[in-house]
C-alpha cells in the first residue's frame, strides 16, 4: 500500500539549514506536497514540485526530488525560530485528488 | 474570504454520546475532506467528498458517517464516540477532481476532541 515515511524529529540552530527527508511509495504521483503546521494551527501549503523537475526554489525554501529513489527533501536555508513547526510531504494517491501525508517531521530551531 | 471553517473548536464527550462536527468553505471547491491526526500518525483520511452528493470512504472511516449538505459544507458525525476517537479533526478543500495544483488542499484550524 501507499506509505509516506518520515523523521520525527530535527532540531537546528537558528541561522543555520535545515533538511526535512520524506520518502514515498507512488510512483504515479504527479505532484508532491510540502506543508506546514504551526501549533495550534491546521496545515497550510508552504511549496509543491511536479514530478517530471528535480529540483524547485522558493526563496528560502529548495525542494529536491529523486525520482529514482522515491526521496524527496525540503531545505529551509537561514532556519528561523519561526520555521519551529511540523513539516508533512504528501503525495496524491493513485492519480487521483486524494492526498497520502507523512507522520511529520516536527522542526525545533534554537537560539 | 473565511477559506475553511471549523465549529467547534473543542470538546469533550463521555462515552456512548453522539456529535456532529462542522465544516465550511467559500472557495467554491469541489472536494472536500475529514482527516484526524493522532500524534506520530500524522494524517489519515476518514472521509472525502469529490463533488456535492457524493462521499467516499477514506483509511479509517468506522465509527463516523459524514454529509456533503451543499458545495459549502461537509459535517463529520459520531454517532456513538469511542475514546479511541480522541483525536483532532482536520477539514480540508479542494479547488478539483483532478490533478495538478488544484489538488492543493486548505486546512480547517481543526476541532480537538476528547472523549472521556
């Protein structure tokens, strides 16, 4: 079946990069998903890739696909006290609009 | 623009008690979803709408039942709570049927859910 794995947790120091690793299982996915949930808060989309790229860039934000692998990896460059969140990559399902999210990766950022 | 809406934001049940979880959107989306999130789970689809008058099972859908009342709106029902439905409920939409970024999902600030 459909599986999204992540790590818990990561923990850097303010200044500098952090790197958020998903890997998934469908290879038919068009599109993969990087969201964020502040506490409290639901999720919002922070960026997304297609599936033909390698690579996107966002400002902060560098998104990396290995096709291959099946390994995605989100890298917040200059990491933020508030990018303190929970990181979830998603994947669609079986070509259609329904989505298979990560456990989340919850990103601690330290002064 | 509201975007996505959730009442209510907390609760508390005893067990055996029935509730109904609200959701609305102004995006004019198509699909609409319910998700719960329990810690080191992340998100499980329990139920989703594609359009208005339809809905379909997600992961884990025993326990509830869900109607999709109008375009705007998609209620979550417990009919008879479990504390294993000690959770948090997400409501989410989206623009399409389809793909690409219309599959991007809106989040619902969620409703916490404690059954006693």
């Amino acid at each position: 079946g459909e599986d999204v794995e992540q790590s818990l947790f990561l923990s850097v120091r303010e200044g500098d990069s952090s790197v958020i690793n998903c890997t998934y299982t469908d290879s038919s996915s068009t599109y993969l998903y990087w969201y964020k949930q502040e506490p409290g808060a639901g999720l919002q989309l922070l960026t997304y890739i297609f599936s033909n790229m390698d690579m996107k860039q966002d400002q902060r934000l560098t998104v990396l696909l290995n096709k291959k692998d099946k390994h995605l990896s989100l890298r917040i460059a200059d990491t933020q006290t508030g990018d303190s969140a929970i990181y979830f990559c998603a994947e669609s399902y079986s070509n259609t609009d329904k989505l298979i999210f990560g456990t989340g990766t919850r990103l601690q950022v330290f002064p | 623009n509201a975007g996505v809406t959730q009442t209510p934001k907390f609760q508390v049940l005893k067990t055996g008690q029935s509730m109904t979880l609200q959701c609305a959107q102004d995006m004019n989306h198509n699909s609409m979803y319910w998700y719960r999130q329990d810690p080191g789970m992340g998100l499980r689809l329990i139920y989703y709408s594609a359009s208005e008058g339809t809905t379909d099972k997600g992961e884990v859908p025993n326990g509830y039942n869900v109607s999709r009342l109008n375009k705007r709106e998609f209620s979550l029902r417990l009919e008879s709570a479990a504390p294993s439905q000690t959770s948090v409920y997400f409501c989410a939409s989206s623009a399409a049927a389809g793909r690409g970024p219309s599959e991007t999902q809106y989040f619902g600030p969620g409703t916490r859910l404690l059954v006693l």
